[in-house]
C-alpha cells in the first residue's frame, strides 16, 4: 500500500494480522442486515475491542449478500407440463404430429387436461419428452417477461388469497399520438 500525498509505504500483509492495528477499531457494522444492526466487537479473552483485519475474498467465511427484486409469478411452462402430465403417459406418449393432437382432444379427458393450451404448444412439449430432454430451466427475468406477454387480458384471481394477479391496461385513455409507440400495458 502507498500514500499518495507522502509516498509513504506499507506491505499490505500488515493488514492481515490479527489484533494490528493497521485499519483501525472494530466499529460492528454488519450492512446486509440493515441500517441498525451492530455488533459490539470486544474479544471475550481480553474484554477489550478488536480491530479491523483484512478478510480474503474467497475465504471460506467472508459473507456475500445478494439482493434479487423480482415479482413472484406463475411459470407458463409449468402450467403446460401439470396439464401434459395428466394425459401423456395414457393418450399423447405415441404422438407423432401435432395434428394427432387434434384428435386426441376429441376425448373428453384429453380435452379437459389441455384446454386452454394450443395444440403447438402441446406438440413442443411432447416433442420434448420424447426427445428425453430435461426441463429447461430459466432465469426469474424470462420467466416473468413471458408470462407478462403471453398472458391474456388478466392472469390470476384478484382476491387477497391469490400468488398473483395482473391485468392488461386498455389503451382507450392514451393520446393518440402515442398510440403508434405502445403496444400492451
């Protein structure tokens, strides 16, 4: 290490020793628990307070937070694969087109199982069982920029019990200049 203004010098191993007093006083503050949270930072061996030391970055007990804001939404996908479940192994295991779908809807279970998901939606997830590929799996960003798009005009119930709830914005009330450069809300 080096000052700047005096060219003074010190090896940076200094800051490694345990009890040196070469980055000052513990003053407890532990930031990813929050603005309170203080620790005192007195040794139960000599009664006194401990002093700073410099901590490896990949050392086995250095603490790394990470915050991650993201809304909690249903995954499309899952819902497709729970309604597959219900009638692969019985109708859609030997499946060869999506057009085998078709028919395979006219059956009342298979009708059931699948509403509300289009036979290619279907006949990808088939396709991918039958190619032995795992579930894809997608970070919490995709999953929410597909289901806010792919969603229709609402998506959940609006009760206080419900994971989540959303609804497309008309766009009636926007001015109409601004109306080229928007899509949904």
């Amino acid at each position: 290490m080096r000052c700047e203004a005096c060219i003074a010098r010190r090896q940076l191993s200094d800051a490694t020793v345990p009890n040196g007093k070469v980055l000052g006083k513990c003053e407890g503050h532990r930031p990813w628990l929050g603005p309170k949270a203080q620790e005192l930072c007195i040794s139960e061996a000599t009664g006194k307070s401990e002093y700073n030391r410099l901590l490896v970055r990949s050392a086995s007990n250095a603490y790394f937070s990470q915050l991650l804001g993201v809304i909690s939404l249903p995954d499309s996908d899952d819902a497709l694969q729970k309604a597959v479940n219900l009638v692969y192994d019985d109708f859609l295991q030997e499946t060869e087109s999506s057009d085998q779908i078709k028919y395979e809807r006219k059956k009342q279970k298979v009708a059931a199982a699948l509403f509300g998901f289009s036979d290619e939606a279907v006949w990808v997830e088939i396709q991918r069982r039958q190619g032995g590929q795992d579930k894809q799996y997608k970070s919490i960003k995709q999953v929410e920029i597909e289901t806010l798009l792919s969603s229709p005009f609402e998506v959940g119930e609006d009760v206080p019990e419900s994971d989540f709830y959303a609804r497309a914005r008309k766009l009636d009330r926007i001015k109409p200049k601004l109306l080229p450069l928007i899509e949904p809300i």
